[in-house]
C-alpha cells in the first residue's frame, strides 16, 4: 500500500491527536518525525508511537527527514514561519486553523503557497468533516430545504476548561481567531456566498483573566452576505453542560438542526427530570472527524486531487475574523471591501 510520510510539527493539544491518528488509524499514512520547541513533549509522544526521529526545530527536521509532508499543530502565530519552511521545502502541507492571524501573514503564505505549486496545502477546518455537519450540507446542496435564508452557529465552550483557556488563551489568537473561526467558516460554507457587512459584540461576562491578554469571553457576531443569506455566530466560554456546539440552517422549505451531542444515547429520567449528558470537550466531540480531516488530506495528495480546505477559503475566513475584530472595537457595522 502506498504510504504518505508525514512529519508533525507542534506535539501538544491538538499536535498529540494528529500524530497519534497518524501512526495508529490511518493506513495510508506513516508518521516519520515530530518536532516541538518544547522538546520533551516531541520525545514523549515519539517514545509512545515508535517515532525515533524527534526534533526541537522544524528547520533541522526539514533537512534531515525524508518526509513528503508536514502537519502543523502550533500556535497560530507560528502557523505562517512553518507553512513558508514547508513551502521552500516542497512538502504537502496540512495547517491547522486559522492559517494566519495578519494581512502580512495572509500575503506572504499566498506567495509562498503559489510556488509551492502541485502540493496540497488543507486547513484544519475540522467540522466541516464530522459526519452530521457534513451530512447537513450535502442536504443543503440537494436543496432539501429550499432556498437557505439563515444561518446560525454555535459555539460554547465549557467553563470546566477556565484553567486552558487562561495558560493557552495568549498564545491561541482570542475569540475571533481561535474560537469562531470554525463557526465564520461553516456560515460562509453553508450560505455559499462572501460576506457582505458584519457587527460583532461581546465582552467579558464571567472570567476576569480574560482581561489580561486583551480577550473576551463571549461574543455575538451578526452578517449578511451577498446573496442575502443572513446569518449569526456565538461564541462564549461559559458553558456549563459541557462542550455545547450546535448549528441551525433555516431555509424556504425547511431547517436543519445539528443537535450539541452528547457522549451516549443513554437519558436518565428521575426526580431530577430527564438529562443526557453533554460531550465534554473537542476531544470527544470532533475525534471522528480529526481523523477523517487527516485522512481527507492523505488522500487527496495520495490521488494528486484538490484540497478540500483550501488556503484561499482559509484566507477568506481570517478575512472574516479580521472584520469581527474591527466592528467589536470600533462598535459599528464593517463592510466587506
Ligand atoms: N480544530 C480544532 O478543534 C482545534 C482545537 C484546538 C486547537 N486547534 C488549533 O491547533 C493549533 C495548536 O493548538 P493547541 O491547542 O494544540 O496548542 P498548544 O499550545 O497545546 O500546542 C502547541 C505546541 O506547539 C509548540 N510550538 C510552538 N512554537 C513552535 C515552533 N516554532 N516549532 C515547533 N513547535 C512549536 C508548543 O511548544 C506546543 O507544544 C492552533 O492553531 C489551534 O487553533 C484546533
């Protein structure tokens, strides 16, 4: 079986679960190096999966491993030094979200992308992946639900991680970039259009901290794009449940509504009322669809096809971010240029 090599970069949070997809639950697919500044963690993931060549720079990997292509799983400030090392290096590249946080970042990773000419590069838009979002949008596609007039996506995040969300949070990007990203990509996916004008709010609610890295804990986002679709993000830290990410497509002819899931189909009925319980984080939640996203992209590679998360959609994405950002700053509805 023809096998893709594949090198990660950033051995951490996320870095972990694509390695270990990567080397355990995906034929087609070889995990042959792993770098991490910190390099303890490249090691302990390297003894753990059989990985011998284990680096603390990307730089050295790159010239002394024989991999076709990279992974990269760093904080997204990193994303951009690494996609321009993979570029010059010739390698397939899979990104995880957002692909860069900047205007200079999002020129210079085009530039770099365009010569890296006949190489895949994906972006790790997860949930358009998973089986119900996907599913969702082939309906959508059909036209089982007529004309889309609204979009609506969710994302909550569960208070439980407050100790994550204060170690990580200055090195993730904030709301905006971090966090909804993922739902500014699936109402541009779903309404099938560019944004047209956008108004954000938010604010801090619950968690002080959030403060200290110029943050927000919970934000509401609100579009309209070019072909009329209306649509509506909100992203908060303050769920309780558990990891709360739901979505809702009201059309001409009907909705569709992707349900928060929850760990089992087991509901509890009792004096306390009728519960089931919520998936706790993005770990249990998105685990089908990380390895799916990485199989996706082995694949496309592996069949010399097109990417099926590409850096222009990416780029269009931070775009969106970027609009957010500025309209919550500066409290007034932004226009797409
Ligand atoms: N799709 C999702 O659901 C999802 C969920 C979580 C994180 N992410 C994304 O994954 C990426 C990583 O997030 P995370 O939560 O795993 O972060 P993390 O901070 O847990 O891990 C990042 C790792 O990268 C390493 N690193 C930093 N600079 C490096 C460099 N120059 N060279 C090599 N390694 C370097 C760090 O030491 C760390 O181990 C981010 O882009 C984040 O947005 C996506």
């Amino acid at each position: 079986m023809e096998k893709l090599k594949i090198a990660v970069i950033g051995v951490s949070r996320l870095g972990t679960v694509h390695a270990e997809n990567i080397a355990l639950r995906i034929p087609n697919a070889e995990l042959v190096a792993l770098c991490d500044i910190k390099y303890e963690n490249a090691l302990k993931a390297g003894e753990r999966l059989g990985v011998k060549n284990v680096y603390d720079s990307y730089e050295k990997m790159l010239e002394e491993t024989d991999t076709e292509a990279v992974l990269i799983a760093t904080p997204p400030a990193v994303h951009r030094e690494c996609i321009l090392a993979a570029c010059a290096a010739k390698k397939h590249i899979f990104c995880e979200k957002p692909i860069g946080v900047t205007d200079e970042d999002l020129d210079l990773i085009d530039e770099a992308v365009v010569k890296n000419e006949g190489k895949v590069l994906q972006v790790g838009f997860v949930r358009r992946f998973d089986r119900s979002y996907a599913e969702a949008k082939a309906r959508v596609d059909r036209g089982d639900i007529g004309k889309v007039i609204k979009v609506r996506s969710i994302s909550r995040d569960p208070s439980s991680q407050i100790n994550d969300f204060i170690k990580l949070g200055p090195t993730l990007g904030g709301m905006f970039y971090d966090m909804s990203v993922h739902d500014l990509d699936l109402v541009r996916w779903f309404a099938g259009s560019e944004v047209e004008s956008l108004y954000a709010i938010g604010g801090i609610y619950e968690f002080e901290e959030f403060a200290n890295f110029n943050d927000i804990d919970n934000c509401s986002i609100l579009m309209k794009f070019k072909n009329g679709v209306m649509a509506e993000v909100e992203g908060s830290k303050n769920a309780s449940c558990g990891y709360d990410v739901w979505m809702e497509i009201v059309g001409t002819k009907g909705t569709l509504l992707i349900n928060s899931a929850t760990t089992t189909s087991v509901t509890q009925k009792d004096q306390y009322g009728i519960r089931t319980e919520c998936s706790p984080w993005f770990f249990e939640r998105f685990e089908d669809a990380y390895k799916r996203e990485v199989e996706v992209f082995v694949d496309t590679v592996l069949s010399g096809g097109e990417s099926k998360m590409s850096a222009y959609d990416a780029r269009k994405v931070v775009k969106m971010a970027t609009m957010a950002t500025k309209s919550y700053e500066q409290g007034t509805v932004v226009f797409n240029d």
